[in-house]
C-alpha cells in the first residue's frame, strides 16, 4: 500500500511540475470535430474525435466544452511541449 501511494505521489509531482514549470510557447492547431461520446459510470469521461494536422484522433475533454460543442464545429488545440520534455495539449 505505502509503495502504491509513493508511486501516485511520484507520478502527481512529475505530472504538476510539467505543467507549471512550463515557460515555452504553445503551438496552435485547429481541429475540427467529428464525433463525441461518453462513458458511463462513476467516472465516466467526456470525448470529443476530432480531425486535423497533427493533433489525436481523440480527447478527453470536461463537461462543459463537451456539452457546448458539436460535430462541425472548429475547436482550437493548443500544444506545449513541457517544461520536462513530456508534451501536453488543451483544447479550447
């Protein structure tokens, strides 16, 4: 259990340091949506698919731009490499 815990503490640091620590430019991409769907359950998750140059085939994306968002639509996905070299991406 203590190994468990110090392994998601690890990871949350490495995770947050990433992300907070990161100075660097963000590049810009635009995709547009094809496809959403949910999961269900006790932690179900938001999932926009989307098409474009250089951004994944699917996100998972919060609630609130899920639910304002539709196929059709241009959404904006912003890229940043990290302050420790492992990228990351926002849509908007």
């Amino acid at each position: 259990m203590i190994f468990f815990s110090v392994l998601v503490l690890s990871l949350s640091i490495v995770t947050a340091s990433n992300y907070v620590f990161d100075r660097s430019t963000m590049f810009v991409k635009y995709a547009t949506v094809t496809g959403k769907h949910e999961t269900a359950g006790k932690f179900g998750s938001c999932y926009l698919q989307l098409d474009g140059d250089a951004v994944p085939d699917e996100m998972e994306v919060g609630g609130k731009l899920y639910r304002s968002t539709n196929e059709g639509d241009t959404v904006v996905f912003a890229m940043y490499p990290g302050a420790l070299g492992i990228p990351y991406a926002d849509v908007y």
